[in-house]
C-alpha cells in the first residue's frame, strides 16, 4: 500500500463543511483499493463522527452507512492488532500495531500517511494529498 487514510481525512473529505474539505476530497478520490488503505476502526470513527456532528451537519445513519460502504469499496482495509509487529508511520506521532501479514509487506509499504497536518498549538493546518 502506498497511502494510508486517517479517519480525519475520511471525514473531511465527505463533510462538505469542513474546513479540509477540498484537498481532503481530491485526495479520497484520487485513491484506489490498489494504491490506498485505512484501518477498520476508522470505518466506526467516521460513522460516529458523522452521526454524532451538530445540527445540519449531522448524516442520518444510512447515508453515514453508505459513506462507510464507500470508504470500504475505494479503500483496502486493515486491521491493527496488538500484539502483533510495530510499525512506525511516517509523520505520525504514535507508534501503530499492525498484524504481522501487513507489517510485512514489503514489496508495497505505506509511503505516505494521509492525515490533517497539526500545528504545535494544536489546530489542523492543512491535509496532505496524494502525490
């Protein structure tokens, strides 16, 4: 895998009122199940983010659904599993426990972790695409 989604971005890229919306947007659109992956937990953090958000901005749960269905088709999803190999991601702040099968895939490894960008006080300053 070449990219690899942070729930921010998934979030930003579908939520037409957020700040990120349109490099988050081109980002998602330009990734495929061959080049591009998230983990399946942040299948649930988009849904309950998008479900959860404050007044018009809320999606009902079938159309947070269809999106999650989305993310599924465009995206291979992964699995982090403790316990298993650590893998560092780049420009990421933590350490990710993945299984050993995506640890090892060395012939295709994450080159590029696709998240909002944090400043040091904090707020997010833009969103990395895909290049």
């Amino acid at each position: 895998m070449k990219y690899f989604f942070d729930t921010s971005v998934l979030v930003a890229a579908v939520s037409v009122h957020h700040m990120h919306h349109a490099p988050s947007q081109s980002a998602y659109l330009a990734s495929s199940k061959n080049n591009s992956s998230c983990a399946a937990h942040s299948l649930a953090e988009v849904y309950a983010t998008l479900t959860r958000f404050p007044g018009k901005q809320r999606m009902s749960c079938e159309q947070a659904l269809l999106v999650v269905d989305d993310i599924r088709q465009r995206l291979t999803t992964i699995a982090l599993e403790r316990g298993k190999e650590a893998v560092e991601v780049p420009r990421a702040t933590t350490v990710c426990e993945v299984s050993s099968a995506v640890a090892s895939m060395s012939a295709s490894p994450v080159e590029r972790l696709v998240t909002l960008r944090r400043t040091a006080a904090g707020s997010a300053s833009g969103a990395v695409g895909l290049a």
